[in-house]
C-alpha cells in the first residue's frame, strides 16, 4: 500500500453519493472512491508529535493491508466526476457558470441533454483526451467537454487542439447553489466566448489567452499613453519655447525703439492715418509752418508742467524751427531755441517724450508756376526792401 493512500479525503456512502468527512456520520458504512474498499471515518483530533500537539482533520482511512494506490488527487478527480454523472442524471441539466477574465461579466450557462445524449468518462476527441464528456448515442460523436482541475490545469496546446465547446471546473469549488437552488458548476476555464463572444468583445479560446490579450492591449493603452503624454509635453516645450522666442523679438523691438526714440531726430514709424491727423492739427496751429520750414521734427506729448497735450518741435540735428510761432522760444543765454508749451510757457531744450512725426516742407522748393522771380542780371543782385521770414527777430 502506498503510504499516501492510507488517508482518504473522500468517500462514498451507501447510496453511493459522494461524502465529505466533515458530513459524514460516525455510524456509516463508506467506501474508497478509487478501489471500492471499505474505509473507515477518523474524526478530527489532536495528536502529540514530538511533545506538541498538532490537530488533524477529519478523513478516512482504508483498513489494513488494502492494496489501493490511489493518491488524493486521483480521488479528487474520481469524486469529480462522480458527483457531475450524478447531477446530470438526477436533473437532465447541466448547468454553469462563466465569468468573462476581460471585464468580470458574469453568465449562467444550461445545456439540457437530449433523449439519446449520455455523459462518459475519458473520452478521446483527436489526439487529446476528455476527464468527462456529452455524447451522442447515436452518432458517437462528442458535443460538449468537461475538464476537472485540481492540481493541473489546462495547457494552451490542448486548448487550442480542442474544437469542440468545454469547459473546466476545480475540485476544489465543483458545485454552488444559486438564487432559485439550483446547483450549478463553477467554470474556471472554457472556450464559450469563442462561439458567443462576451459583451466587452472576448473571443478568446480560453481564460489564459483572454487574460493575455488584455494584458496585450493595455500595454498597448498605456504605450500609446505615454506617447500621448510624449506629444503633448513636446507640444507644450514648442509653445512655450515659440511664446519665449516671441518675448525676446518683442523685447528686441522695445528695446531697438527705445534706442531709436532716445537718439536724437530718431522716431517711430507712423501710419498714414495719424501722420495726416497730425499734419491736419499742426497746419490749425500754425497754418504757414510748411511753406515757411523745409525739414523739421515735432513730438506730440503731454507737457511736463502742466500736463496737457501739445506740440513741441525738437530742435536737435539739421531741424529747423518755427522761430515767429509761439511754440519755441529761446533759453536763457538767448542763443539756443527751445520747444515751448504754449499753455503754460514750459520750454526745453529736449521734447517730452510722446509721439514723434518727422515732416517735410515746401521752404526753398522750385516756385510753382506764374510766380514773380527776381530777375537775373549780369551785375550783383540787390535784394528788394522787404522782410524777409528768416530776418524776423523779437
């Protein structure tokens, strides 16, 4: 006898069902599941082993000198498939449960048999063999193909090998009752979806290869992720390094205006709106400035004594001033002509800052036509008695 063999964990009873220890009753008549020897029930107890006392569950024991070689897992397996023959033959149904590996959807599955349908044990199909499986009688063919796993489960070779619907139940959760009392077996592998896709898309042949091909996909969610994540940062940097490049050309620009504005006669470019805005205003305040001046310069800026907005002439580099206007006026020394505000008599060699329009006149052009020349003669010309603009003194 092996010793493996000497503890049973499952045995049957007199009506040959299926009995765990745990249910079974002192006064009972059992037998092995594999050889059909009778076994005797041991409650659980407590054993002394090396001065502790260890507990022992509850098991059967063959008597001794059996010859049974039988291991737990072949008993398991042996129960197994007892107690589905058993529940297929009260009922007429087998019926079972499948719950999708991708998105944990439940389903309740019924296979009712046919009048000419039976239920066998290690059936071959092709090259693999069947722990149990529906047939029919009449054609020996095999429509439906159950696995029992305890220790080993399914390989993906048989899996894929199978062409036929199965599906495979653990011993050690074969039976579960539902709502309505019935019992039903607990899948914990199968190829259903490949007939009947579940409704997130499964069609896997088996758990495994579902359970690989999400792992397969969110790789692929979260790869492609990252390369969002990647494109947006690289988004982001190109905005912001285009944002800080379109600060340092403003900058530039500020800066090469500022320059511009602080040399002297330097100034903006104007658009032709405001030039002839401001041509219109300086010709109302002094209406012969562009036929008396050739080239000057005017700012317009709020004074800084008083605060109001007018007109100043520069008068540095080659402008000229309207010296009879009442917008310049000379300094102290009485030498050098000053931009003066005419509102409250302010006046600076250099104009407030503001904006700075640089304008051309008609001074000293070639006279329009029928205008009185002087006359040319061979002798030095004397200049008629008349005062001149330039000859105008305060």
């Amino acid at each position: 006898m092996a010793e493996n063999a000497k503890a049973v964990p499952l045995a049957l009873d007199a009506r040959r069902q299926v009995v765990e220890p745990e249910r079974a009753v002192a006064q009972g008549h059992y037998h092995c599941v594999a050889c059909q020897e009778r076994v005797s029930l041991v409650p659980a107890h407590r054993r002394v082993v090396h001065g502790q006392s260890i507990k022992v569950r509850a098991h059967f024991s063959h008597r001794i000198h059996t010859q049974c070689t039988a291991t737990h897992e072949s008993i398991h397996h042996l129960a197994a498939k007892i107690m589905v023959q058993q529940e297929v033959r009260r009922s007429g149904v087998l019926r079972f449960s499948l719950r999708c590996p991708n998105c944990h959807r439940a389903y309740l599955k019924k296979y009712v048999m046919k009048p000419r349908e039976g239920i066998g044990t290690e059936v071959r199909e092709g090259e693999r063999r069947l722990d149990l499986a529906v047939i029919n009688l009449d054609t020996n063919t095999v429509t439906l193909g159950i696995e029992i796993q305890h220790t080993h489960a399914v390989t993906e070779e048989k899996a894929r090998q199978l062409e036929l619907p199965w599906f495979e139940i653990a011993t050690t959760s074969l039976f579960r009752t539902g709502k309505n009392g019935e019992a039903y077996l607990e899948t914990v592998n199968s190829n259903f979806f490949s007939y009947q896709p579940c409704l997130c898309g499964n069609d896997a042949f088996s758990f495994q290869e579902a359970q690989l091909r999400a792992a397969q996909r969110r790789k692929i969610e979260q790869q492609q992720a990252r390369e969002r994540q990647l494109e947006e940062s690289r988004r982001d940097a190109a905005s912001r390094e285009a944002q800080r490049l379109a600060r340092q050309e403003q900058l530039r620009l500020l800066r090469r205006e500022q320059q511009r504005t602080s040399q002297p006669g330097a100034v903006t470019t104007r658009t032709a709106h405001e030039v002839a805005a401001f041509r219109a205003r300086l010709l109302a305040a002094i209406p012969d400035v562009f036929d008396r001046l050739l080239a000057f310069t005017c700012v317009l800026g709020n004074c800084p004594g008083c605060g109001q907005e007018s007109i100043f002439f520069d008068s540095s580099g080659m402008n000229m001033m309207p010296t009879w206007s009442p917008y310049v006026a000379r300094d102290k020394s009485g030498h050098l002509w000053q931009c003066r505000c005419v509102a409250c008599g302010w006046q600076a060699q250099k104009p407030p800052d503001g904006l700075t329009f640089i304008l051309q006149g008609n001074a000293f052009n070639p006279p329009a036509p029928g205008t009185t020349i002087w006359p040319r003669t061979s002798g030095p010309r004397e200049a008629p008695e008349q005062q001149f603009w330039w000859q105008d003194t305060e």
